[in-house]
C-alpha cells in the first residue's frame, strides 16, 4: 500500500510537469569538452551540440544543422556559453583561429551568433586577443637532448596579448547591445542575419 501511494504521487508531479522530464540548464561548455570539441548546451526550449564542423540545434520543433564558424580553421576551443538574451538564442563561441604569419601568431575571434530563424546566424564577430607561441628548442638541441623536456615539447606554450574588453547584453524589445574595444552597436531582430562585420 505504501508503495503504491509513491507511486500515485511520483505519477501526479510527472503528469504536472507535462509529463516530461525537464533537461536541467547547461550555459557553458567544460574545460574538457572544449579540449576535445565536443559540447552540449542547454537553455530554454533549445539544446544545442557543438562539434567540430557543425551546430546542431533543437528548440523542441525544428532541428537543424549548420557549419561551425572557422570549420577546419580553427586550432583551439576557448570557450562557448548560450544564453536567451532578450527573448532570444544567443550562441558565443570564442575560437583560436591558425597562424599565418611567420611568427605565428593566431587571434582569437569571438563569434555572437543568433540560433532564430530556423538556421545558425553570426550577428557579429571580432578578434578579442592574439597570442604567440613561445620560442621552440631548436631540432639539433632536441636531437643532443640539450635540456630539452620532450613532454614539453609536445605541448606548445603562448605568449598572450591582453583582452580586448567585450560584451553583449539583452535590451527592452528584443534588442541587443554589442561591444568590442570602443566600437559599439545595436543589433535589432530586424537586422539579424543582414550581414557583419569582422574586425
């Protein structure tokens, strides 16, 4: 008797939940699903996967999957966080892009993206800092073993450039404010998706 009346209450609040199992928030990605590219993020009504070459998203109707900014292009995670801003998705993905000059120094872009609309929209992007790796043992000190920890060796160090101050945050309407250094913008729901700018 006294299991049963257990279970008709466990019955009554799945029933008053919708008779769902509510997903629990997940606003950031881990340190170890960012070493090995693969998220998953929750917020509201959408669940998002964030692999390498790809965004795939669900807000409960639609599903979809779209390319992940810098697909191929990028060397490292940094950090990624969903939040609804305003009534809205807001995806940032902050990714170490490829060096290409001859010090190798690579940037850091950080990417403001809207998941509306049926499909994955950059709102706008920019380079918030740059790093340079430090200076590698030269082949002949690694090949005489000349104070050269091998471990080391294999796990590239940076030098690394300040921050660059940004930010985006909800604004009454549906709104929102973008920063980046001193460059400063609105982005309304009517102009998601018409285009932006790198930095």
């Amino acid at each position: 008797m006294r299991y049963l009346l257990i279970l008709l209450i466990s019955y009554a609040a799945f029933a008053k939940s919708g008779g769902e199992a509510k997903i629990k928030e997940k606003l950031n990605c881990t340190d170890k699903e960012l070493a090995r590219q693969d998220c998953h993020l929750v917020a509201g009504a959408y669940d998002i996967r964030l692999l390498p070459k790809t965004v795939a998203w669900s807000d409960g109707t639609w599903h979809t999957v779209d390319p992940m900014p810098l697909a191929g292009e990028a060397v490292e995670w940094e950090r990624a966080g969903f939040r609804i801003l305003a009534g809205r998705p807001i995806l940032q993905i902050w990714l170490w892009e490829k060096g290409f000059s001859e010090t190798q120094v690579q940037s850091l872009r950080w990417f403001v993206t809207d998941a509306e609309k049926r499909k994955l929209t950059i709102l706008q992007e920019g380079i918030v800092r740059r790093r340079r790796p430090e200076e590698m043992p030269a082949p002949s000190e690694l090949a005489a073993g000349k104070k050269a920890n091998l471990t080391k060796v294999a796990k590239r160090k940076y030098l690394y450039d300040g921050w660059e101050p940004h930010y985006v945050k909800g604004l009454p309407g549906g709104s929102l404010e973008w920063q980046l250094s001193g460059e400063k913008k609105i982005i309304s729901k009517v102009d998601a998706g018409q285009g932006h700018k790198s930095r």
